[in-house]
C-alpha cells in the first residue's frame, strides 16, 4: 500500500511493536503475558510491515522462513518437555536453574524455553497465514 | 510412573519438527518419515512389553499429581490401539514414498502424517477427557489439512464436508466435556468414574452420556452420523485414504469404549438404556452400511460405506457389556484396521494399473496380475470373515458372545450382513480381477511389472506385509485373542485402572 502516513508510522511503530512484545513475552509466567500473546503482538508487528511495504519486503526483514520458524519453535518445546526425562523425572516437569549475578538474578528453567517455542510458533504460523492471504489477493 | 509411556506422542512430534526443518529436501523427508515410523514403533514394542509384565502404566505429566495434571495410561486396550496405529504408520510411510506425489511432498506431507499420528495416540493414552479432546483436534486439523493437500475440486468438496460436520462433532464433545465438569468439578477419567455414582442427578448422567455418544459417534460413522464419510474417504490419494479408513474412525470407536465402560456404566447411569440405544445403533450401522455399499460401482466408495458397516459390529460388541462381547469388538477393531488398510491399499495398485476407481471401467487384473488378486482376495474374505484368516474369529468372537446373553435377533443380523459384505467384494473380484481387459486401458497394462523396473514394489512391500499379518492372526489367534480377553477384563473392572491412576483409595 503506498501511503505516506502508513510508511512513516510502520516504521515507528515496528520497533515499539517487537518491544512490547518482548516485554509481554518475559513479563508471563506469574503475571499475564507469556509465549502466545507476546507471539501475537509480535505476529501483529510484522503484519504491519507486510502491509505497509509488501510480503517480499517482510521477508526480507525476517530473514527465516515463517515455517523454519514454525520448525524451530516445535524443536524448542519437545526439548523443553525432553530435558526433565534425562534425570529420569517426567515429560515436561519444570526445572529451574537460578544464576546470581547480584545485581540481576537471572531465572533460567524449562518452561522459559517451552515459551520460546510458542512464541516462535505463533509468529511463524500468523506470518505464513498473511503472507499466503497477501500473496494470493 | 513410566517416563517411557511419552514416547509414543513424542517420537511423532519428534519426527514431524525434523521433517518441517529439513522440508527442502525430499529425499532427507522420506528417510525421516519412514525412520520416525520405526523408532515408534519401536516404542510401542517396549511399552507393550512393560504393560504386558507389570499391567497397568500410569504417567503424570509435568509431575502434576492426578487429578489435578494430565495422566497419560496405558492399559492392555490402549497398547493394543498404539501398537496397530505403530504398524499403521510405518505401512502407511512406506507406501507414500511411491503414492505421494512431490507437490504434497513439498507442503508438508510427512511431517502432517506424523502429527496425524501423533494425535491418535494421544488420544488412545490420554486419562483425562479434556485432554482427549484436544487430541482429537490435533488429529483433525492434521487431517484436514491432509484431505485437503493438493486443492483438486474432488479433494475440496470431500474436504468441506468432513471439516464442517468434524467441527461439529466437536463442538459437541465440548458441550458434553463442560456437563461432565459442571456435575464432578473433575476432568481426570479416574476420578471423574469415582465421582459420576454419586451424582444425585442421574437424569444429567445419561443426558451427558448421550452426548458423548453423538460426539463419538459421528467421529466413528455410526447410523446415523455416518453421511459424512462416505462423502469424504475417496477423494484424497490412496495412502490418506487408507490411514483414514483403517486408523480414523477407530480412534471414534476407541473413545466409545473407553467412556462407555469407564464413566457411563450401569452404575453411574443407574439403568441400561444406554447400552439398549448402542445395540440398536449397531444393527442398524451394520445394516445400512453393507446396503450402501452393495449400491455402488466405485473401489474406493464401496470400501468406504463397509468401514460405516463394520463399525456396526465394533458397537455391537460393546453393547453386549460381557467380557466376551468386548473382547470381541476389541479383535474386531485390530482385525478390521489391518484389512480394510489393505483393501485401500490394493485399490491403489489397481488404479495405477488401470487409471481408474470405477469398477466398470475395471477388469483383467486376474490374468495380468495373478500376484496382486490372490493379496485381494486374502483382504476380503478376511473382512467378510473366512476361516481361516482374522475375520472370521472376529465374528466368531461376537456372535458367541451375542448368543451367550440371548440376544438373537441381533446375532442373526450380524451374520447375514457378513453375507452381505462377502456379496460386494465378489463385486469387485467379478468386476475389476475377472472381467476381461478392458477396451481403454492405459498402454502400460499387463505390460509393467508388480516387481521390478516401475518401482511398483514400493506399493506392494506394505500390502504383503499387512497380507501376512491378516493370515498370522488368522491362523495364530489365539495370542492376539487372550491379549484381547485381558484388555475386555480391565476394561469391565474400573477399580484396578483407577486405583493405577489415583493411588489406593
């Protein structure tokens, strides 16, 4: 779509987009957010883009195909439910690393990694829906 | 606890991720698809072997105590459904390396195929009736999706109507999921069979029950689901078709089971109604299964309305509520996946012999390829039920079990429907193995060899395999029908599955 307006607020908005994402993306867990609706805003930033500039063009921008991204957010969660069963404790139990650095602690555990992975699923999933909707109409 | 018990829904998960990240190459595809299928297979083996010697396994996932996480069991009923769905997905993995063409192969074929699988063992290990609905839509969006790969107009006609009504169907095991909830504030299948006597309402019991029922039954085609199937199982090609046909609508049946001899049993419904509707249901499925597909004239159509008529059967046995009724539907169902598998498949070679489904259109296949007649008719007179092949201790199991509680008239239905069955696929033998070759057959007919240059081998490998299957069980039942036995035994006595799930109580 050639507008100006749009361009001109594609391109502040993306990177406000991909923030906030993250910051609902690392705020769930004990508080609303999480993988999915962190996926979801973060979806919505590069639908944004595909509207604004065309599919070719967010493409471009994402580098990785959405369904290698699909690929990679499945290999992330069946890791995550994986590792548990090494120390011969069952599929999916969360285990937590905790790391003090002093001035952040940093929490490392499964359950993070099982959210990377709906994250990356959701992206990839609505990005391939987009792109096939823009690319067909 | 048995961490091992994961595996058969991992391994899938596992094989399809690998196939989406390696989804450029075909060759890699293939040799995934097909190696996935082994190591699951492989699985099932162990863990047959672990419920075998120790009974019962139980695993609670996340480490979530039942019944507040979700439980995966494995009794004998659900290795048995694993197992068969192992070999089906291995048969299934090799025959698309010939039937599937690159295009499908390109979006995705292997990896959907495992995913398809994926949601049909959970759905068969699953303790938690929430959780097996949400097997079930993995297993349908997968299925979807496969019955729609490659947008011919054919494919997306059938495709509509197995969406719409499968959405439906499921909309309605929500329904029935939130009354279960709403009356026992559980969901683990254990508990939820612990609790559902003591509900004072039992009116909401067996309202509850009834909508499990449709729920399941439109998933497993029964009278009068079953218009959706029919309508859908002949468009896609051979391979979906036969995973379908053979695995599908016996995760429907196998949901059946389940709930009607966990949760409604004549305890917790207080009166017997429910196993009088299935009896009936069954007889009827039977009835007009075989009668809709002694009227068609196309291989895939006919074979479609007797997955309709033989799911009759698997309700019957049920329904009799006996040990040996359910032992019955049990062989019933393993015997009826590996034949009517079989019968898809063969319907494939034929098609690419002769360039068609329709059965007038067909003929010869007897003088040109002897080989190919004899594996076809092994696969029918079994699904019509000679001895000595699976088939025939199939019946013989049901009818016993219907005559031991005098249920007659339904007995005599069931045996006259064999007959019925044996009368169309003498139709097919008659038709597309014996008439003479037709006047407009592609030129390669009679010419291209089963084995050899034309690589057809890919297809008949796994029809053999499932040929001499179907003449093992045959000639060797009596293992595979005391596995059975054991199965119907836990099944009928809930109190040994509860106790493995919820501790002693």
């Amino acid at each position: 779509m050639k507008s100006l307006i749009l361009h001109t607020a594609t391109r502040l908005m993306i990177g406000v987009l991909v923030l906030f994402s993250l910051f609902l993306f690392f705020r769930g867990h004990d508080e609303p957010g999480g993988g999915f609706i962190g996926g979801l805003v973060g979806a919505g930033a590069f639908t944004l883009y595909a509207i604004a500039f065309g599919t070719e063009a967010t493409r471009q921008v994402l580098r990785i195909h959405p369904i290698t991204l699909i690929a990679y957010g499945l290999l992330s969660l069946v890791v995550s439910g994986l590792i548990p069963m090494f120390i011969a404790e069952p599929f999916l139990t969360g285990k937590w690393l905790f790391i003090e650095w002093g001035a952040f602690d940093t929490k490392l555990s499964t359950p993070l990694l099982f959210d990377i992975g709906v994250y990356l699923c959701v992206v990839g999933f609505i990005v391939t829906v987009i792109f096939s909707l823009e690319e067909e109409g | 606890m048995n961490g091992m018990l994961v595996l058969p829904v991992a391994i899938p998960l596992i094989t399809a991720t690998l196939g989406l990240l390696f989804r450029k190459s075909s060759q890699l595809q293939r040799w995934i698809g097909v190696l996935g299928a082994v190591a699951l297979l492989g699985s099932a083996v162990v863990l047959f072997r672990d419920v075998y010697a120790d009974g019962i396994q139980v695993l609670q996932l996340g480490n979530w105590a039942a019944p507040f996480g979700i439980t995966l069991v494995a009794d004998m009923l659900t290795m048995l459904m694993v197992g068969i769905s192992a070999i089906m997905g291995l048969i299934i993995a090799i025959y698309s390396l010939y039937d599937i063409d690159k295009e499908r192969e390109r979006f995705g074929y292997y990896p959907l195929l495992h995913i398809l699988i994926m949601g049909v063992n959970g759905s068969f290990l699953t303790g938690d009736i929430f959780n097996l609905y949400v097997w079930f839509e993995v297993m349908l969006i997968a299925s979807f999706i496969l019955l729609a790969l490659g947008n011919s107009k054919n494919q997306l006609q059938g495709a509509l109507k197995y969406v719409f009504i499968n959405l439906f169907s499921s909309l309605v095991f929500l329904f029935g999921v939130a009354l279960l909830y709403g009356m026992t504030g559980t969901l683990n299948m254990a508990d939820l069979a612990v609790r559902l006597p003591e509900v004072e309402n039992t009116g909401l019991v067996t309202t509850t029950a009834m909508i499990f029922m449709v729920a399941f039954g439109i998933k497993a085609a029964v009278f009068p689901l079953f218009f959706w199937l029919p309508a859908s199982y002949h468009t896609p090609p051979v391979a979906i078709s036969a995973i379908f046909g053979g695995l599908l609508t016996k995760v429907g049946v196998y949901a059946l089971i389940r709930v009607f001899t966990l949760l409604f049993t004549v305890e917790s419904a207080h009166n017997d109604y429910l196993h009088t509707i299935l009896l009936w249901v069954g007889g009827f499925t039977m009835v007009i299964g075989v009668l809709g597909a002694a009227s068609h004239m196309e291989f895939r159509k006919i074979l479609s309305f007797h997955i309709v008529s033989q799911i009759g059967y698997m309700i019957m046995g049920l329904a009799f509520n006996t040990a040996m009724g359910i032992m019955g539907a049990i062989f019933y169902v393993l015997h009826n996946i590996l034949a009517k598998s079989n019968l898809f498949l063969i319907s494939g070679v034929a098609q690419r012999l002769l360039g068609t489904f329709e059965l007038k259109k067909m003929g010869g296949l007897y003088k040109h390829y002897p080989f190919l007649a004899v594996l076809f008719l092994i696969s029918a007179f079994a699904l019509a039920g000679f001895p000595p092949l699976s088939g025939f201790w199939a019946k013989l199991s049901l009818v016993k079990a219907g005559l031991s509680i005098e249920q007659y008239v339904i007995t005599g239905v069931a045996i006259l429907v064999g007959l019925l069955t044996l009368f169309s696929m003498t139709k097919i033998w008659l038709t597309a193995f014996w008439s003479p070759v037709p006047d407009e057959k592609p030129e390669h007919f009679g010419k291209i060899p089963l084995f050899g240059a034309g690589k057809l081998y890919i297809l008949m490998i796994p029809v053999m395999i499932i040929a001499g299957l179907i003449i093992m069980v045959g000639l060797y039942a009596q293992p595979l029908l005391e596995l059975c036995m054991t199965a119907a035994e836990q099944l009928l006595d809930p109190s040994v599955y509860i106790e493995a799930v919820l501790g002693p109580q």
